[in-house]
C-alpha cells in the first residue's frame, strides 16, 4: 500500500490525541516540504516523515532515552509493518541522538534540523501580541534562543547543531523554517489574535 499524506496523517491522529503535538507535527511536515523543494527532493516523502516523526510519542514517551525501546523505536517498528521505506525510517529513528542511528540521509538532517526549531518558532509566535509568525523577526528568535527560561523543553543545543548538520548559518535556517511555517501558521493555532 503507498504511502499518502492521508494515510500518514490518519495514522497519526489514531496514535495522538494531544491537539499540541499534532500541531508540531503539522509545523515539522510543513518544514519538511520546504526543506524538500530547496533540496529538490520529494515533497509529498519528506513531508510524510516530518507528519510521522512523533506520531508514537503519547504511547510511548522514553523519559529514559532507551535507543530501542520507546519513542522513536517502537513507532517505526509500526511504520515498518506498515511498509514505510527504510529510509523515511531511518530519518525518524535518526531524530533521536540517542538511538544511535545516523543521520546519513538529506532527509534525516532535514528532520533533525527542522524538529526543535518548528517548535521554538511557535513558542515564540505564541508569545507576541499578535500570535502569529508574520511579524516574528530572526533577531527576536536569536534573543529568545539566549534565554534559557523560554520554551525550556527545547534542546537549544539541537536548534544550533541542525543547522550546522545542514551547512547554512543559524540565521538563514531559521528565516527560512519561518518562511515555510508562516503559510501554515492557522493550522498550528497562530495568527488568532
């Protein structure tokens, strides 16, 4: 059976309840896209990989970091039942430092490279008095990157080592994520005020 947007994104709502991460999700496929066309790659795989990469993580969280054990293992155990290429698997195991898998792949270091970033962006839409992504500066998101009180959850560390896995200046990755996500941004609940 090929592999659709639909039928990623049905998988991921039976899997996922949270409205939060299905939003990350949302923002990450939207990013992948992006980050496809720019690499000329396949935008319909890579973002079926970004709308997958956490589909398994309400089920099965790994606090500990268990590289076969959890999230991401034990969710591309259930793609790879389900006949998702080895690649697209290989990139979301390789989202994880800790499962050991490398990222080897255009695929794989767009998904690192995008995943802690879509969700600082929208941490720091939500922030602004217009909650939305259309007026969010890169300066701001390098400021709000410096203060470690902000959207504690994300590994800043990661922001920073995915832009380099992907060769281009912090600046520009970001600017160009944000470019990807502000068409998108009322799916991920931004824009309302």
């Amino acid at each position: 059976m090929t592999w659709t947007r639909e039928r990623a994104l049905a998988l991921m709502h039976e899997y996922t309840a949270s409205d939060a991460l299905r939003k990350h999700m949302y923002a990450v496929e939207a990013a992948m896209r992006a980050m496809a066309l720019r690499a000329g790659e396949d935008p319909e795989a890579w973002g079926i990989v970004g709308l997958l990469h956490d589909f398994d993580y309400e089920r099965y969280p790994n606090q500990e970091h268990h590289p076969t054990e959890g999230h991401p293992a034990a969710g591309v155990r259930v793609l790879a039942e389900q006949g998702l290429p080895e690649p697209w698997q290989r990139a979301i195991l390789g989202h994880g430092d800790y499962t050991g898998v490398p990222r080897d792949t255009p695929m794989a270091h767009a998904l690192f490279g995008v995943d802690e970033l879509c969700g600082f962006l929208v941490a720091c839409a939500l922030v602004r008095p217009s909650r939305s992504l259309r007026d969010l500066e890169v300066s701001s998101v390098k400021k709000k990157l410096k203060d470690k009180g902000f959207a504690r959850g994300v590994n800043r560390e990661d922001v920073i080592r995915g832009a380099e896995e992907l060769g281009v200046p912090l600046d520009d990755h970001i600017a160009f994520v944000l470019e990807a996500l502000r068409p998108v941004e009322q799916s991920l609940g931004l824009g309302t005020a």
